[in-house]
C-alpha cells in the first residue's frame, strides 16, 4: 500500500474560512501533504485521536482563535497532548493579537497568521513552507538509517548522538537498558555490551566504541576542501562563525568555515532560544543551526569538520596557498585572517579553545 503523505489539519467554525485556508493549503502544499479539515476543536480531537491510533503524521495544525466552545488556543494546548511534534500555527484577527502572543507561551505555538492572509504567495505560503521544512527535518532526523546502541548516561554515547543530531545525520538511538531491538541487534553483530556505544551504518558497518572523528570519516563528513584558495577562512562555526560565513559569503567572498565538531556551536545545545531577534517563539539551538548553516552555503560558503583549524590557518596569506591574495581586496583578506590568527595565537598562548559559557 502507498504510504499515507502526512497531514495538515485546518480548523474553523466559519464555513468560508475554512473553505479557504483549505484550498490555499491544497494549492501549494497538496502534492506532499493531505489537507484535512474540521469544523470545531471538539471534531478535530477526534480526528487527531483516530490518526494517532492508525499511526499517521500529521505535520501542522492549523486553528482560527476565535470558535464557540473551544477556543483556537485550548484547541491547541489539547491537540499538542495527542501530537506534540506537529507545528502550531493559531490564525486570529488584528483585535487577538494579544491572544496570539499569550499562546505562544500558552501552547508554544510557532506563529500566527493574521486574517486575511491575502496574497498567500506573500502571507501564507513562505511561513507554512519554513514550519513544514523544519518539521520534515526533525522527523528525517528519528527515522534515520544510521543506529546507536549505548547507555542513557555514558558521556560517549551523548557525544556520539549529538554529533548526529548537530550534524544533521538522521540516526536513531537505541536504549541498550530499555529496548529490546537494542540487544537483539547486539546479538545479530555479535558485539559484547562492555564495547558499548556501537554504531550500526546503513551499509552495515558496526563500529565498536568510535569515537566522533572515527564517526565523521566513516561518515563523509566533509573534511577536506574543495578549492585551493580562500578570501576568507573561519575557524569556529558557532553563531558568531556562522554569522561571518553568510556576511562574507554575501560579499562575494570565497570562504570557508571550519567546525571541529558540528556546526551551531554552544547555542547547538539550547532546546530553546527565546532572546533571538526575529523569532517571537523562539527556537532550538539545532534549528537555528540548520537556518544558518543552509543561508551560509546557500550563498556559497563552504562548510568542513575539521579538528584543529590551525592547520588551515598556518597556509593563511604570507605563507601558502589557502588564501590568496588579490591587489584589490588585499587589505580586506588580509584583516581577516590576521584577527583569526591573532585569535588563535592567543588561544594557543593561554592553552585554551573556544570554552563555554
Ligand atoms: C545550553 C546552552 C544554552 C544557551 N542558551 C542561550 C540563549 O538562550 N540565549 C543566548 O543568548 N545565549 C545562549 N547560550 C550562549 C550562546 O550559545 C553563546 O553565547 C554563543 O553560542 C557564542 O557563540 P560563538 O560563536 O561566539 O561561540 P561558540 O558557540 O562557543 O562556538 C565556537 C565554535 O568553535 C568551535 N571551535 C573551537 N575551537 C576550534 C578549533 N580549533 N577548530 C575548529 N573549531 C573550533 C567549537 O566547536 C564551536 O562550535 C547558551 C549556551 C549553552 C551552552
């Protein structure tokens, strides 16, 4: 049987409202998501009930604030029970705005769209697509090919998954002390629990206690570089990095970032950002990872994992390759990679790497 296209469920108690964010929905997202709809919170419980059982996704839930009965936000604080994972998105008019923003952390809701939402090209369509892009990330994420079999304590284990996860390598962690699949797999590769955490690839490699580089090169996360020259080269893809690799990006820089473990650096680790400007409900450190990582390359950054971005640095301008120098940006490159080496240098000097806090 073809696989069910998960679900975006609309609901209103006005007939021609939801007529028409259905139809909206069904024109752009129709092709890779079913547009459910219902006509009260109560119906639209049942509904999520039913496809919880039948074990269906459902990637957004969409609900007007204002309906008889139950309101758009209660709707959702009971919906968010049945399936927490699903976007939230609360449709009000200018007068619910204070509503709006009391949901947000009433029910985390992720944005509200104000009535009417004409042209949907400009007012609908780019916020659905970016919730629904970051849902389909997240799920990539759980259902991965790539398994870890370790301990809910053991620091490796944690390591290794967050490698995963800030990597954007869709893996799925296996419980050795909870699930049972855990210790069948185990038994099938033949591998003793004292050799825990092990990694199961999609090829069918076991690797027996890897550590993160071991992972990454098996992997092919990117370790070497592509070009020979670089105007620009950062160490360190943290938000200050990140932010670097898209200002020097857009500039036309030839640049490149280099991250010893994954990019997002310590801001990877938040569950929750909320002091983010632009970003009124906030959002995971891992998501905002993604958002720059993706903007950075969408403009021509290059990203590699690369332990110790020294290495790279000691071939900066006066010495090798990596940076070239060209009479018209010279001074520009050159600034650059001094205030990196400088950096670096007293780094080195104080025998410390970017530490957190
Ligand atoms: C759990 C947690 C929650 C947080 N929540 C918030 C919050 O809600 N709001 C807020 O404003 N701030 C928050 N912070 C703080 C925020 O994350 C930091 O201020 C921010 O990440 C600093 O950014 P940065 O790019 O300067 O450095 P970092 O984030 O530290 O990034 C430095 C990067 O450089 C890499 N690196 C270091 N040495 C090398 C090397 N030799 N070669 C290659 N790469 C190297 C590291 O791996 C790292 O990825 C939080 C921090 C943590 C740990």
């Amino acid at each position: 049987m073809a696989e069910r296209h998960p679900a975006i469920l609309a609901v209103d108690d006005e007939p021609a409202v939801l007529a028409a964010v259905s139809r909206d929905l069904r024109r752009h997202f129709g092709e890779h998501y079913r547009i459910l709809r219902a006509g009260s919170g109560a119906e639209a419980l049942e509904l999520l009930g039913e496809m919880r059982t039948r074990g269906d996704a459902v990637a957004m839930l969409v609900a007007d604030q204002r309906m008889p009965g139950m309101d758009g936000t209660a709707y959702l604080v009971k919906a968010r029970g049945i399936y927490p994972e699903a976007k939230r998105v609360l449709l009000t008019a200018y007068a619910d705005t204070d509503a709006a923003i009391s949901a947000i952390n009433e029910v985390s809701l992720d944005y509200y769209l104000l009535k009417p939402w004409d042209p949907p090209e400009e007012q609908l369509y780019p916020v659905v697509e970016d919730l629904l892009t970051t849902w389909e990330a997240s799920t990539a994420m759980d259902s991965g090919g790539v398994r870890v079999i370790g301990h809910r304590f053991s620091r490796e284990t944690h390591e290794l998954r967050d490698f995963l996860a800030r990597n954007r390598v869709p893996a799925r962690w296996l419980d050795v002390e909870r699930d049972a699949e855990a210790r069948e797999l185990l038994k099938v590769a033949g591998v003793d629990e004292d050799r825990l955490p092990v990694t199961l690839l999609e090829d069918g490699t076991v690797l027996e206690r890897p550590t993160v580089l071991e992972l990454a090169e098996r992997l092919g996360v990117a370790g070497q570089p592509a070009a020979d020259h670089y105007d620009l080269v950062i160490v360190g893809g943290g938000p200050a990095g990140l932010a670097a690799a898209v200002y020097g990006a857009s500039e036309g820089l030839r640049t490149v970032l280099v991250e010893r473990e994954a990019p997002g650096g310590q801001a990877g680790q938040s569950s929750l950002i909320e002091n983010y400007l632009g970003f009124p409900a906030g959002l995971s450190g891992s998501d905002l990872a993604r958002r720059a990582t993706d903007q950075a390359r969408r403009l021509g950054a290059e990203l590699l994992r690369a332990d110790g971005g020294g290495r790279l640095l000691r071939r900066c301008p006066d010495r090798g390759p990596l940076v070239r120098r060209s009479a018209r940006r010279r001074d520009r490159r050159r600034q650059l990679c001094r205030t990196g080496r400088r950096v670096l240098q007293r780094l080195r000097e104080a025998r410390l790497d970017a530490g957190e806090g």
